[in-house]
C-alpha cells in the first residue's frame, strides 16, 4: 500500500474513478460491507470499480479524501476556470489561485480581449 489513502485509491480504481468517488463521498467514512456492495458507490463510480473498492475494503470504513488539489488540476486539465473550480470544491477562488501556487502550477494567462483594429504599441 501507498503513503496515503489517496493515493491507494487513485491506483486501485483509476484517476476518472476516483474523481468521481471524491465528488459523491469526499470527506465521509463509508462503511464497505462484507456481503453486498453499495449500490451508491456502484452509481457513482461503477460496478467494476466498486467490486475492486469492496474486495480491497471489505468490512471497514475508509475515509474518502477531499483530494482539493488533484480535483483542481482535473477541473483545470478540462478547462474550468478559477471560479468554476472554486464552485466545485466549495473554496474560494483566492483559495483556488493559492492552491495552485503551492503545488507550483503556473497562473493561467488571462485572456485579452482587443479590438482587431487597434495596433499593438508593445510588439
């Protein structure tokens, strides 16, 4: 096993996986029972991912990470903005930029919007 949870988690299921067990359980224990899988963690992330969860797990609880940064570099990959991200992870977009910062992800570069008429005086 892993350092962390986290970790563990995201090779057990895989990245697409684990995203979505993070957005419907992130923050929580749940409880894997012995006998049946849960049919909540079957819908959100699979029943193949499910069956692996519930055989690694199975009657324990496991507390499923927040996992903030890897969501936001996630969100970003897929195009988000700072406010969306900020939106999903339930930060805010301060935050958002001072996560990035840490982890030592560059700003992403704003977006100017100019007339086509103007000339550029800086080139």
């Amino acid at each position: 096993m892993s350092e962390t949870l986290s970790d563990d988690l995201l090779e057990l299921i895989g990245h697409e996986n684990f995203i979505a067990l993070v957005e419907a359980f992130g923050g929580l224990r749940v409880y894997v029972p012995s006998r049946e899988r849960l049919a909540d963690v079957d819908a959100a992330i699979g029943p193949e991912a499910s069956e692996k969860l519930h055989h690694t797990y199975e009657g324990s609880y496991i507390r499923v990470p927040l996992a903030r940064e890897l969501r936001a570099r996630h969100y970003r990959a897929h195009g988000a903005s700072n406010a969306d991200i900020a939106r999903r992870l339930g930060i805010t977009e301060s935050a958002v930029d001072k996560l990035f910062r840490r982890a030592g992800h560059p700003r992403r570069p704003k977006r100017r919007v100019t007339d086509p008429r103007q000339i550029d005086l800086f080139r």
